[in-house]
C-alpha cells in the first residue's frame, strides 16, 4: 500500500508543493505587481512610499499581536475560523436563492400587470415579494456586522492586507446593498430610473457568489484548471468541427450519388 502510494504522482511532495503554489498565484501576481510598479517609479517617490507602507503594516500587525488575548482578537479567530466561514457561505446561498427567487416574482409581477390579470394573484405575487425582501434585509445586516466585525479586527490591513482585493468587493457588495435600502425607502416618488437602478444594484450584489472562491482553495483550483485548458479546448473543439464538416460533406456527396 504505501509502494503504491510512493508510485503515484499524486501523493509525492512535489505534486503536493504544486498545487500550493497554485493556491497562492493570486498572492504571487500581486506581489509581483507591486514591485513592477515599485522598480518603475522614480528613487524619490520610492523610498518615502515603501518606508511609509512598511510601516503602516509593521504598526498593524503588531496591534494585532498585542491583541491575540483581547476581545478582538477571539473576534478575529472567530471570523477566520472554518465554521464561521462556513456559516457566511451558507448565507452567501441563501441571498442568491432569495435575489433569484424575487427576481423571478418581480418578472411574474410585471407580466400580470402587463396581461391584465385578476388583482388577487397580483395581490399574491406583491405579498410574496414583500417576504422576500424581509429575509434580503435580514442577511444584508448580517453582511454588515461581519464586514464591521473585519474592519474593527483588521483595522489598516483590511485595505493593504494580503486580501485587499476581496475585502474591497466585500466592502462595495455592502455598499451596494445600503443603497438599494435607501433606493426603496425614499421610492416615494414612482420613476422607472429608480426601479432600473434598483435592478442594478441587486444584480451586482450576485457577484458576492465568488467570494466563496476565496473560501474554498479546491474550487478556485478547479476555475483555475478551468481557464488554464480554455485554449486547448477551442482548439479541440474547432478540430472536432472540421472532422464534422468533411465528413458531412462526404456523406452529402454519397448520398446525393446514391439518389441520382
């Protein structure tokens, strides 16, 4: 048994080296951004921005040391940890269904108004949208506390940390979400520009579904292993289409031989 776990490729250290790295090009590419842009810049402009970040985040990291046994640092365990993780995953699924699902009432709303039916079932799909934005309310604020939570916790490195890019989608997500609360509190006056922007708005906040990648390092390898074999497969693809064409040609030409 361990002979042919040796064999295989998949249970060597280098394979299991490979897909570390995997998991951490994001974090590379970033990395190298940085010093790209770093080397590009004049010495002057430099040194005072490179001694400054350093120091904003040196300054940040030990906050968080001192920290570990405070309140806020049992609150920063207890956002990284994976049950919590989880728990915010599981309402990432439920704010997806609950934008699908009044998206879908919204659409059946708009089709009754337009075929003239019975204002009981409009009545019905009005109450059925009212629910929905109950339990849509419910989990923005629970986005809310967490994303006040992170920045609490966090402090400078939830801007310049190594996840900068995903607590900026959080952050705007949130955003967004905000407005559209406001957007249906002050809709007093009745303007269709109010109701495409209200339309926007909901569906930038789908987007919150990649967070998950950020989660979950065997789904972002998978997208990753996704987009790297996008080439060969329109490539394969477009050979599989020549094949199909040649001999759809062949055979046309048989069986019109055949008929005359």
């Amino acid at each position: 048994s361990q002979s042919h776990l040796s064999s295989n490729p998949r249970h060597t250290p280098e394979f299991a080296a490979r897909y570390s790295q995997g998991w951490s090009r994001e974090r590379s590419d970033t990395k190298n951004a940085y010093h790209h842009m770093m080397e590009t810049l004049p010495a002057t402009v430099v040194d005072p921005f490179s001694k400054a970040m350093g120091r904003i985040t040196s300054n940040a990291r030990q906050r968080q040391q001192e920290t570990h046994h405070t309140v806020l640092g049992r609150l920063r365990r207890c956002l990284h940890s994976s049950v919590c993780q989880g728990l915010i995953s599981v309402v990432i699924l439920v704010q997806g269904a609950v934008i699908a699902a009044m998206s879908n009432a919204s659409a059946m709303l708009a089709f009754q108004k337009w075929d003239g039916k019975s204002m009981g079932t409009i009545e019905a799909t009005e109450y059925v949208i009212e629910q929905l934005s109950y339990v849509d309310v419910g989990v923005t604020c629970i986005f809310s506390v967490e994303l006040v939570a992170r920045l609490l916790c966090e402090a400078s490195l939830f801007f310049i940390g190594t996840d900068w890019k995903w607590n900026l989608l959080d952050l705007g997500l949130v955003v967004s979400a905000a407005m559209e609360l406001l957007v249906i509190v002050s809709i007093s006056i009745v303007d269709v520009s109010f109701f495409r922007i209200l339309r926007i708005l909901r569906a930038f906040r789908t987007l919150r579904i990649f967070r998950m990648f950020r989660m979950f390092g065997g789904l972002r390898l998978m997208v990753d292993a996704i987009f790297t074999s996008t080439l060969p497969l329109i490539w394969t693809s477009i050979f599989l289409a020549i094949l199909i064409f040649v001999f759809a040609v062949l055979f046309q030409l048989a069986v019109t031989n055949r008929l005359t």
